[in-house]
C-alpha cells in the first residue's frame, strides 16, 4: 500500500492486542496491517444460493435454507450437554446442534421464528442435520445484507490461532474492521493509460472484492487485477536491474575474430555444430561487440554441446588478447570441463589448467605466474577461482557452470578480477521453462540449445515393475555382450538414508550373483565411502575395467563414460522429475543407441505415474520442466528456493504464464519510451517502485 498507515503494527488495529498480535506473527508472518491485507482466502463460499431442506445432500460442503424453528432443547449432563433444536420448510424437517455455545444459541433462537441458517450438512439416522450453524433471523433487509449474498471469504488458519478465536471467521472479521478503517487509503499504484488498456479494476476496489466480492465476476476481476500488479513490479525490477547493468558497467569490446578461433574452428571441431549452437555463438558475439558487459544464460539440456559454445566464446576473448576462465560447482565437474576442453584444443595450441582445492601448493604458485603474467588463457575451476591470491593479468569472460549452486557474493568476486568487469556466460543444463527464466534470470538475455549434435541418437525409454526384473538382467547380459557399460543407480534420501543403503546394498548382492566373477566386474560408488576409494571405483569404471557400475546419486553430475549405454534407475517413482532426467543424461553420449530403464514398485501414486509416463514420452528437457513445474509448484524446481523473487501471493506461475508475458511486454514498452519512468503520467509507477525496493540491493545476480 503507498499510505504509511499500512506499515503500522498489527497490535494497533480494533481487536487485536499484543497477544493476538503475537499469534498472528507466529503462525502466519502478520507482522503489520499490509501483511494482513494481503492474508487472501483461499477459497469463497457461495452465500448466494438458498437450498429446500429436502435437496440438502450430506456431501455438499456448505448450505444455506431458511427456514422455521418448531422445536429447541437442552439434552445430556455436563460433558454430553448439548442443545438439540428442530426446523422446517414447505419441503421437510432438519435437525440442528450444537456442543458449544450452548447458553448464547439457547437464548437467541426463538421457537416459531423463521431464520437463515447456514452450515456443513450432515444427516443422523437418516434425517438431515447441521452441526453448529451460523444463524440470522430471517427479513427481507437480513436477505439484502451483503454477509448473505455474497460468496463468503475461507482463510487458512492455525489450531494455535483457532484458541485466540482467529479462525476464518475471526480473521474475516479483522479484515472487515481492516478494510472500513483504511480501505480509503489504499492508494492507486498503476497509472491510468495501464488501468485503461488492460481494463483492470482499481486496486482499491480489487483488494475489497478478493476479500469480500459482490459477485464471482468481480472477484475474478480483482484476482486478474492483483496478479497482473505483483507480475508486473517483478519485471519492473528485473528490466530495471538490467537498464542500471547497462548504464553501470560498460564491458570489453571483443571487435575481432582471429586465428584462435578460426584455426579452432577449421581444423580442430571434431564435428558440425548444430544450428541451435550457431545462432547462440551469433548471440553470444554480437554481445561481446556493443561495449556492455554481456550477462546471458546459456540453457541446454544435458549432452547439448554447451561446453563447445563456450570453449568458442572464450577463444574470441583469447582472439581480442584477454584470458578466460569456467566456475563449476564441483570438483568432478571442474575436472571434467578441463578433460573435455583439453582434449578439444589439444596440448600446443593454447594453455588451459586445472585449479580446484586439490591442486599442490607448487602447481598453484606456478599456475598464479602464469595468470599475473597473462601467459595462462584458460582456467577451469572450482570456487578455488575467486580466491583473493588469485590474480588476472587481464579477464574478459567468466563462464559460470550450473549457476544457481553459487551465491551472489562468489559470482559477484569473479568480475572484481578485472577494472571492466568480464562479460558472463552462465550456463545450466537444468532446463527452466520460459516463464521461470523470465521470473529467475529476468534480467540476463536468454540463449537456448534445443537440438542435438548430429549422429546422437534420442535415448529409448521404458519403464519396468519389479515382476519384469529377470527380462531386465537378460537386456544388461545382452549389452555387456555388445560390449557396453551399464549404471544402477539407488534413489540416496536424507530421511531414509539407512534403509537407502540397505537397498543399494542388497541390489549390489542381487547383482553380484546374477553377474559373477570373473565374467562381469562390478564397481559400488555412494556418498559415504572415502573419497580415494570413490575415485578408485569411477576410474575403473571409466577405464571399462568394470561393466556395471551400482551408485547413488553421485553420478548424476560429472561422469562422462561415452561407452555407457544402459541407464537403469531403481525405485524410479522417488525421484522428482528434473533428477530423473539429469540422471538419464549420463548415457546416450557415445554413437550407439542408449537406453533408460526406470524401474518402480506396482502401487504409484497418481504424480509417480505422471513422472514417469513423462521420462517414457519424451528426451525434450524443456517439456519436462514444464510438467516438473505443473507438478511441483515453482518455488520448489531446483535452484529457484534461494531466488526470494518467487514469493508470489496471487499469481501462479504455472497458470498465469499468458499474464506474465503481458506484463512483461508493457514492462519493455515503458521502458523503450521512458527508461528512467521521468514522465508525468509514469511518477505513480516511480513513487511505487521506489516504495516497493526501498533498501534492497541490485545485485541478484548481475
């Protein structure tokens, strides 16, 4: 709200007090009036509609009648006391009780008035019954009244809550003392030519009817209206961060492509890029030419060719005299950059070294000369990277490697290395469906691999219960006799992790009988066993000195065994969908056909069986996302818990993705004719842009 008088404490308003306010704290964050505004109903119930007592069903979740009290009285002794009362219509008769409140209700009901009654119907020996209904007497102004006519708000509440009388009906009621006390002060925040062009409801008026609507037409106005505001200052924000990036920092002009690049491209590519591959290198180059720090995400699915397009970039960084570096989460993945890109440039064309926290004291110190002296032009690493000691003589790009593993402290060092900061690839192989992209990284331009290189073969998907497990061995013996290697991998869960083991370990024995020596080898890699032993096994592995490897979830990053074929996932229905997938990108990286055999117990709940069907129907990392975040909710897809920009109250990402690209478009017009929102009819925006972002800081994640 713009007016100060929503900033002031809960405890402050008519009915509330230090120990409500407490609770309310507590259990649901209410910390000030604003905060209890914005506590919408989850629901509405249609007060609009009168039932005959003889349409009542049991199970319909609330009803309203009118009708006449014949008969009330009180039964039982203390702990069974209850008041029993009887009412009837033109149609039949229904029994009301009530356990609580007995004195109050005993002397408000009048035999022979008619009242409106309204409650969850039940039926007791046949008959229709309503436990502890709210009651009005009847009369043509009772029947105008708005409480009456209306569909009635439902708020979440809690049983600590419920002991303060803050239940909905108590919460109701401090919002309609809310609402008649400083309703007039919730001041409009979008200006006329928005309001006009969208046809949107004013806010005061939205916030009235998403609380207490006239009818269900205006409270899907004020919904739209409410969404369309919280969507709209997220973009705000976001194309804002990116206008001050801009204007803030100005980035190396990398105005030429020389022989690293070229020499690279003509002789040293092992194959053809895809076209998907061309058009981001395009991007990617046109970035680097307009003399603005580039901060762009690169999203491809796993096996894509990312780390070619960025081993490209870097070497039109290298062409232009600056170095370059890759930032990757783990060392596995770190060491496997370096494995991969050495063996794309080879030994004597350019210089690439490894720095994690296992180099040796005398490699480091070597490998700090060369980068002070500018003779090093590629280093790969861990967060090692950002170290103080480790100093560039001139960086011009940053290529930053499943991003949201790093906070913004580590990713903000990385370009403190330089007097004009580095432009910046982020790269991720978790593919994020647009809408979250436009939510997350809103303010980095967004490229996307979505093609295979050519002669890579989609992965064949099937999935197994436990009574075909013999066809199962039958499969891994006939690929093994190919020659091929095969991975088991155990779902690893924080909660269950003895039973997790215990299952890895008894698979591990199933297997070791099914597959003796000396014929078959077999490799065990899980998160508890040393850290030497678990290189030990991966090498083997590697190497093909064993055919099967049984693992949990280590191997889900950072193996690269084209040789592997078979990806079998046991007990497939306790993954979520995005691991699934990464975990099935472990194979499929060599020329032969590759295959994923998800394995799971017969009962499935119904969102196991979605996940699943998923993985069957499609390789495409990007529908899969999509699904992921129909199934799960944004705020839980990996990577988006740490954003604090997903903390949506109306708006839903996996409904309102329409919206979000509206608001998003307004957004961009706005700023394309008044970047700095200077103009008269945009100082609304301004005055509430600055209220909304007073003291926070700018730098997500530029």
């Amino acid at each position: 709200m713009n007016g100060q008088s929503f900033q002031t404490s809960i405890e402050y308003l008519k009915g509330v007090g230090t120990a409500r306010a407490d609770v309310l704290k507590k259990e649901l964050g209410i910390k000030n009036l604003e905060d209890l505004l914005q506590h919408f109903p989850f629901r509405h119930i249609d007060r609009t509609r009168y039932y005959k007592i003889k349409d009542i069903q049991h199970d319909l979740p609330y009803v309203q009648v009118i009708a006449r009290l014949t008969h009330k009285e009180i039964l039982g002794e203390k702990h069974t006391k209850r008041l029993v009362a009887q009412v009837q219509d033109e149609t039949g008769v229904m029994e009301l009780v009530w356990f609580q409140g007995i004195k109050w209700v005993e002397k408000n009901l009048v035999v022979g008035k008619a009242y409106i009654l309204f409650g969850k119907p039940g039926s007791f020996n046949g008959k229709a019954q309503m436990s502890h209904p709210e009651f009005d007497p009847y009369s043509t102004e009772a029947m105008q009244r708005k409480g009456n006519m209306t569909l009635q708000p439902v708020y979440s509440s809690t049983e600590k809550l419920k002991q303060f009388t803050l239940d909905s009906k108590g919460l109701q009621k401090l919002i309609t003392g809310l609402l008649d006390q400083y309703g007039r002060e919730i001041h409009e925040n979008l200006p006329a030519y928005i309001l006009n062009k969208f046809k949107l409801m004013t806010r005061a008026d939205a916030y009235r009817n998403i609380h207490f609507p006239e009818d269900a037409i205006k409270l899907a106005e004020a919904k739209h209206r409410l969404k369309f505001e919280e969507l709209f200052f997220l973009q705000l924000k976001l194309l804002k961060n990116k206008l001050l990036r801009v204007q803030k920092f100005k980035g190396n002009i990398f105005d030429k492509v020389g022989p690293y690049f070229n020499e690279f491209y003509h002789h040293k590519l092992p194959f053809e890029l895809t076209n998907s591959q061309k058009k981001v290198l395009k991007e990617i180059r046109l970035d680097s030419q307009r003399g603005v720090q580039m901060n762009r995400l690169l999203q491809g699915d796993v096996g894509s060719g990312k780390t070619v397009v960025a081993l490209m970039s870097m070497l039109i960084a290298i062409d232009n005299g600056f170095q370059t570096c890759i930032m990757a989460p783990t060392e596995i993945l770190a060491s496997q950059h370096y494995q991969t890109i050495k063996s794309l440039v080879g030994d004597d064309f350019v210089e690439v070294a490894l720095l994690t926290g296992s180099t040796k004291p005398k490699d480091r110190k070597i490998l700090h000369e060369k980068l002070e002296n500018g003779e090093l032009k590629i280093l790969i690493g861990t967060h090692a990277l950002i170290e103080d000691k480790v100093q560039y003589k001139n960086l011009g790009m940053v290529v930053i490697d499943e991003q949201h593993r790093f906070g913004v402290e580590q990713r903000a060092k990385l370009w403190r290395k330089n007097t004009v900061p580095p432009h910046i690839l982020v790269m991720t192989a978790t593919p994020i469906p647009r809408t979250l992209a436009m939510t997350l990284y809103g303010d980095l331009d967004v490229s996307v691999i979505d093609e295979l290189p050519a002669g890579r073969k989609p992965i064949k998907t099937v999935h197994y219960y436990e009574n075909s497990r013999l066809r199962m061995f039958g499969f891994m013996k006939e690929e093994i006799a190919k020659g091929r290697q095969i991975y088991i991998v155990y779902p690893l869960i924080q909660e269950s992790e003895k039973l997790d083991l215990k299952n890895l370990m008894d698979g591990y024995e199933v297997i070791s009988r099914e597959f003796p020596l000396p014929q078959y080898r077999i490799s065990v890699v899980y998160g508890k066993i040393k850290p030497a032993e678990k290189e030990f096994e991966m090498q083997r592995f590697v190497k093909g000195e064993t055919q099967i490897m049984v693992a949990t979830t280590v191997i889900e990053v950072g193996v690269n065994v084209p040789n592997a074929s078979v990806m079998i996932i046991e007990n497939a229905e306790r993954f979520g969908l995005s691991q699934l997938h990464q975990l099935r990108g472990r194979v499929g990286r060599g020329a032969e056909q590759s295959f994923c055999i998800l394995m799971s117990k017969e009962k499935l709940s119904p969102e196991g069986r979605i996940r699943l069907n998923t993985m069957v129907k499609t390789n495409n990392g990007f529908e899969i996302a999509e699904t992921d975040l129909q199934l799960r909710g944004p705020g839980n897809i990996e990577g988006t818990q740490q954003s604090g920009l997903l903390d949506l109250k109306v708006a839903d990402l996996t409904t309102d993705q329409e919206l979000l690209m509206q608001c998003r478009k307004c957004v961009e017009d706005i700023f394309a004719v008044d970047p700095q929102l200077a103009s008269p009819e945009n100082q609304i925006l301004n005055l509430a842009f600055q209220a909304k972002n007073a003291g926070l800081s700018w730098d997500k994640i530029s």
